[in-house]
C-alpha cells in the first residue's frame, strides 16, 4: 500500500496517480478490501517485515481521498492479524457491518482465539502461523468487532479463497487454501445483524461441470 491511489478513467481507460491525504496504512499487501457508498474500507495484511501482521481497519473517501484509521492493529480486539482473508459488506436492519473471513498470521503476538474458530498450522506454513476460519463482523455505526454465532456448515480454516457479495445480506465463499490443499467447495452464507449460516455445496462429479480446486 502506497499514498498515491491509481485511478483508472473508465470512459477514457486512462490511469492517473494521485495523491491522498490522511493516514493510509503504508507497507501491507495481501489486505482484504470492500467498499460501502463512496468509501473503500482495507482490513489487515502482511508488511515486507517478518512476521509483521495487521488486523487494523481503515477507510479511503473517494471524494476527498482522505484516508482514516477505524481501528488499531492490536491484539486486544478483533479479528487475528492476518492477511489472505476476505472482507465483504453487508446491511441488515438498516446498518452497515463489514464481515471479515478466514486468513492466516501468526499465533504469537496475536489476539486470543475467537471462540467456535478453528485454527490450524499447516506443515507446508511458515513455523508458528495458522490459518483461521474466524468470521467477525465490524459494525460501523459504533466502532464494534462483533462475533456472530455460526449454524450450518462453517468453512474449515481456509485462506487465498474469493468471497462475494449476493445481495445486502448473502455471500458467496469459492475456493481457497485449506489443510488438505486447495478446495474447490462453494458456501452460500446468509447473515443477520448476529448470525451467519453457511450452507456448503460440493462438486457432484460424474459429468457436472465444476470448476478445478484453486487456493
Ligand atoms: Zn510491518
């Protein structure tokens, strides 16, 4: 992440640089990112330091260019520092929450479990890392990291995976990282403002088409 924002010209397909101001959060990669109205909001990543792991929050105004810092990396709230998660925004009842998914950062210096999670350290990972299956909602009226109550069939710790918007209140979670390798599972999850229920779909076989395992 740099201070200056590339802005593609849709009409044109001219690319611009331009400069921001605020507090953007320099250095980190493998950030997850959704956007609400005219605001993109960036979660967590991974810095070029080893074993530099965020679980902070911030926010780029696409009007002004102004970037905010919501919330801290610290290992006193929220989701796990991590990267190679994924984020998606949701509104229930009329508020606007953001959902963080899955991901993996280290088990030292982080935050304490998240209850109903699983985490899990893979052989092939860099010693003392694990991916989660962590889902965490931020509800942006108040500041808060909320953790939902999971029915049906939660994904496994998973990371690398694509997670995307339904509608206002359903996802699509395809793909991914998991214990075994990569997983070519679909997960239909609907939330309310303190649930989410997920509902796995696997491949047939036979002669369904399905697409290949990916992570
Ligand atoms: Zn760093």
């Amino acid at each position: 992440m740099c201070s200056v924002m590339e802005v593609c010209h849709l009409r044109t397909g001219r690319w611009e640089q331009k400069p921001t101001t605020g507090n953007p959060p320099l250095g980190v990669k493998s950030y997850a990112a959704a956007a609400i109205g005219r605001e993109i909001f960036y979660f967590g990543g991974h810095c070029n330091h080893d074993g530099c792991f965020h679980n902070s929050l911030y926010s780029f105004n696409v009007d002004t260019f102004n970037w905010k810092e919501l919330s801290p990396t610290t290992s006193h709230h929220g989701p796990m520092m991590k990267h190679l998660c994924d984020m998606i925004a949701i509104k229930v009842n009329g508020e606007d929450y953001l959902v963080v998914i899955g991901g993996y950062g280290p088990s030292s210096y982080n935050t304490s479990q998240q209850p109903g999670a699983q985490y899990y350290e893979a052989e092939g990972l860099a010693s003392g890392h694990r991916q989660c299956n962590e889902i965490h909602f931020y509800k942006l009226s108040t500041g808060q990291w909320i953790s939902p109550t999971v029915t049906g069939d939660r994904p496994p710790p998973i990371d690398k995976f694509t997670l995307t918007s339904i509608n206002d209140s359903s996802a699509i979670l395809f793909g991914g990282s998991i214990a075994d390798g990569d997983s070519n599972n679909v997960y239909i999850l609907n939330f309310t403002d303190t649930s989410v229920n997920c509902s796995m779909l696997s491949n047939p076989g036979g002669s369904v088409q399905w697409p290949r395992k990916r992570g």
